[in-house]
C-alpha cells in the first residue's frame, strides 16, 4: 500500500478516484457510453464503519462500474484500459492491490466492470427490472439488503440502480409487520431461560441466554427503526445510532456484566420495558402493557414478548404471509456465514419455507 498522509473514508474515496480519474478515462477511451457508476455491497466503508484499521487489507481506492446487459465483453476491454491507464497511486493509496479472496493473488486495479443484471443477481438473486415478490423480501439477509442500499450512487446512466436501491429501501408494510413479529417470537422463546439456567446451577448458560436476548433486543430496536441490522461485527455500531440507544444500551450492557442472575434480570427487565415502550410508540398495534410479569409460578421475571408478536400477526391482512410459520427471513433463522452468502441457497430455503 502507499503512504496515505491521513485516512480517507473509503466512500469519499471511491467518489474522488471515480471523478478524477475514472470518469475522465471513460469519456476518453468510450465516448456516449451508457454505465452507472458506484460503491456498494461489501465492506465496511459501505457503512460509513471504516477507519484506519480497515486499510491493513483489502482496501485502496475501488468502485463498480455496471455496464447495460451482460457485459462481459466490453467489460474485459475496460478493465485492461484501466489497467493500463490508471495511475499507480491515488492519494497515497495504490490503486492495485490484492485482495484476500482472490484465488490467484496479486495485485490488481479493483474497478469492477460488470454487467448490472448480473452483478444483481449474484447479490441477491434477481436482476434491476424484477418484481419484487414475497419470497425476495425473506430470502435476502438484512446484512446484504444494508449493502444494496447504503454506499453511495455516483452516477446512474442506466437508470435503473437508483431505482432498484428505492424498492429495496424498507420492507414493505405488511412484510415488516411480519419480521417485527418473528423478532419479538425469537425474544418470548428465551426469555425465560437466564432464570431457568440460573436456578439450575448453570450462571454461564444464563450468561449466555442473556447474550443472545440482548442481540435480538438490539436487532428488534434496528427493525423497529426501518434499519436492517448489519451482522455481527457492525450490529453494535449500527445500534449506538439509535435514539433509543441511550435507554436501552445500558441495560443490555448491565445484564451482559452482571455477575449473577438477579442483577442480570434487573438489566434485562429494564431493556424488555424500554423496547416495549418504543412499540407502542410506533402505533402498529394496539398499546400493549410494558410492564414485566412473574413466568408462571417460576421466581423470574419475563415481559411476554410473545403478547407483541400476536398483536403485530393480528395486524396482517396478507393471507399468504399469515400462513407462514414464525420463522422471518433468513437471517432470523440462520446465522452460518456461508449459508447467508450464499443467494442460491437461500432462495432455495425461504422458498420451501413459503
């Protein structure tokens, strides 16, 4: 890599090597060509999450150029233009430079030049002119929907990746109403068990439980927010954005500290009141109570987050989503990295799932 005197966010990159050197090359060498031009996808810069630490691989000055069709012809011919053209550095940063994935090594310019249709379908599994149907909603990740959606659009000659990232913006209501309800469902199947791991001898199960219900608390808050939660490696920075962050980060903070099960209830009761409080805000649904309750006759607290789940389902009017088991979308229900990497996969999943 070359000796950047100070770092550069990886977007504000991408759109300076995009329009100082890019850009100018193809209105030279491809005069009335017809491309979009972006960053989005991959990467922790696509999120505005990058910093200096991002630069140590994978990184240098890098954009995609979509080309109409399947480009694969005329793509080949830019991407040796560029490779002959482009200057060695760019602020510091070479512009060749290898990437870890890459089977072969070395160092390459990395503007990808590719068609659009194609590039869209590797994504997520359909290209820029499809009809959004049921089905692609819960076959792509959360992760992968952030991707296509953040980043940033330098120039959209095609006309149709501005378009598409619109559709892709949020959920759909009724669909949204059914991934709030799946995310409240995952909260009522565990809510109990820090109290029951606890009173079985087992502090370090209870630990754990309460580990996992502070991520879907932190996840629920995102949904709730119209944000697709990020994985994992991101899922705290995205959530320190929220609003609600200020009541509710605390608590899960203290039930993941907490040495002992009382406290840790305390905390987590604290954060199931604070995010209840924030679904009645919304108005999807009738007020529901926020308050915790006993679990039975058993000494925990809970807040019966499966009464939210119901109330959200009592709001879905579409027969074909009320007819789903409360499963989600993929990333509800898996969370292997290579499983949610993998489009044809999924698709394949969600679809029998439907």
């Amino acid at each position: 890599m070359g000796v950047a005197s100070k770092f550069i966010p990886g977007l504000r990159l991408a759109r300076e090597f995009y329009g100082e050197e890019v850009r100018p090359l193809l209105l030279s060498e491809y005069p009335g060509l017809c491309y979009s031009a972006a960053l989005i996808g991959w990467g922790s810069e696509i999120l505005g999450l990058d910093s200096e630490r991002s630069t140590d691989h994978n990184w240098g000055p890098r954009l995609q150029v979509f080309l109409p069709g399947d480009g694969v012809q005329l793509g080949g011919e830019i991407t040796a233009m560029l490779a002959e053209r482009l200057p060695a550095e760019f602020h510091g940063y070479r512009t060749a430079f290898a990437f870890t994935e890459d089977p072969g090594g070395g160092l390459h310019h990395r503007v990808q030049v590719v068609g659009l249709t194609a590039w869209l379908e590797h994504q997520v599994g359909f290209g820029p002119s499809h009809e959004l149907e049921l089905l692609d909603w819960l076959a792509i990740p959360a992760q992968r929907l952030a991707e296509i959606t953040a980043g940033a659009v330098f120039e959209d000659g095609l006309g149709e990746l501005e378009r598409l990232r619109a559709r892709l913006a949020w959920y759909p209501p009724q669909v949204w109403l059914y991934v709030l309800a799946c995310q409240w469902q995952r909260i009522a199947q565990e809510e109990a068990f820090p109290g029951r791991c606890s009173e079985a001898g087992d502090e370090l199960g209870s630990a754990i439980v309460a580990g996992r219900l502070a991520r879907d608390l932190m996840r629920l808050c995102l949904l709730m927010h119209r944000r697709y939660p990020p994985y994992s490696k991101w899922l705290g920075s995205a959530f320190a954005g929220l609003a609600e962050a200020a009541a509710v980060g605390p608590s899960l903070a203290g039930a993941i500290a907490a040495t002992g099960y009382r406290e840790r209830e305390k905390h987590l009761c604290d954060a199931y009141e604070a995010t209840a409080a924030l679904h009645n805000r919304l108005g999807l649904t009738e007020p529901l109570d926020t308050g915790v309750r006993d679990y039975y006759d058993r000494p925990y607290k809970v807040l019966d987050a499966g009464r939210f789940s119901r109330a959200l389902l009592n709001r879905v009017t579409d027969p074909r989503i009320r007819e789903l088991p409360l499963t989600g979308a993929v990333d509800q229900y898996i969370d292997n990295t290579d499983a949610l990497g993998n489009v044809r996969l999924l698709r394949a999943w969600q679809g029998n799932a439907t």
